[in-house]
C-alpha cells in the first residue's frame, strides 16, 4: 500500500527508483506520481479500448467525456514519452487522438452503425504547441454522415488553448465493426 499522497509505481519504476530511494528525489518522485496519476478535468473517463488492439495501449492513456451540448471529447495529459526533444507534445500523438477521437464520434453523436470505418483523408493546421504536462482534449463535430464517406472535425485544444484544427474523411468499409461502440 503506498503512503499518503504517493502512488503505487509499476514494477519497472521500483526497481529503477530502489537505488535513489535514500536520496529523497522529491522531484523525480513527483514526476512520476504525475505519470502514473494525471490530473484529469471533471467528466472524463478512462476509455477501456481492450478489444481494439495494442497500438492505443502504447499511446493512452486517453479518456472520454462530453460537451455540454453532447458532443463526443477525448483526451489526455502530455508525458514525456509524447514530446520530441523541445518539450512539447509530437504533432503526431495529436493527430493519434483525432484519427481516433473522430471516428468514434461518428458512432456515437450521429448514431452511425455500418462497417469499420477508415481515413481516407487527415489534414491539420498547427495553431500553438502542447506542452509537456498540459491536459489536451479534441471535440469532435460530424458534418455529413450520409453514403459512404463521413466528413468531420474536430478542435485540439492544450490547457483549454486551441492548439490543432483537423478536418478529415472517413469512408466506410464492408467489413464489420468487431466491437460494439465505446462508453464513456
């Protein structure tokens, strides 16, 4: 059981901290309790993507939540291991989130129940960095859910700051969905 205000450490992070442990790293150990225990804003929850494969094992956490007029959010807290070497979030993780915030959005806000959908196209305009430590979070928007494309939007914002605009198309596939809708 950890002590008052610390967090339980993966394995890994025992045996790698076990050596420091009589120095007393504060500042180690709260970067670590930072990791491992994100700060996360009112109305978001962990999203379970267990069935849908390990590539968002390596990039999630991310956590689910909606507006207030219902539309579908996603976000996470930028670690280390999502920033290039200037401290700020790899342009790439955020764009990870909307290729995956959007189509979920298709689900779930425009009540879409067809086949596995995929991106046909993806494009961003970089407005501001995020940086290391900052809480990002899209909202998504779908603006034609007919025939086989699917178009939508979506804004990333880094500590409430638009930080990303992204528009994209989705098409459609024969191939059916293996997992129902997420929940959260």
């Amino acid at each position: 059981m950890p002590e008052s205000g610390t967090v339980a450490l993966s394995s890994f992070w025992r045996t790698f901290c076990s050596s420091y442990e009589s120095l007393n790293l504060g500042v180690l150990r709260m970067s670590l309790e930072r990791i491992d225990a994100p700060d996360i804003p009112a109305g978001f929850s962990e999203i379970a993507f267990s069935a849908r494969g390990d590539f968002i094992e390596l990039v999630g956490p991310l956590y689910g939540g909606r507006t207030e007029n219902g539309k579908s959010a996603m976000g996470f807290r930028v670690e280390q291991r999502h920033c290039h070497s200037g401290k700020t979030c790899n342009g790439g993780m955020l764009l990870t989130l909307a290729d995956i915030l959007l189509p979920v959005a298709i689900q779930r806000d425009a009540g879409y129940t067809g086949g596995f959908l995929v991106t046909v196209s993806l494009s961003a305009d970089f407005l501001r960095p995020a940086p290391m430590g900052s809480w990002v979070d899209g909202v998504a928007d779908v603006l034609s859910n007919a025939g086989r494309l699917r178009f939508c939007q979506c804004i990333i914002r880094s500590d409430r700051d638009m930080a990303v605009r992204v528009s994209a198309v989705f098409k459609e596939t024969r191939t059916k969905v293996p997992y129902p809708p997420l929940e959260f």
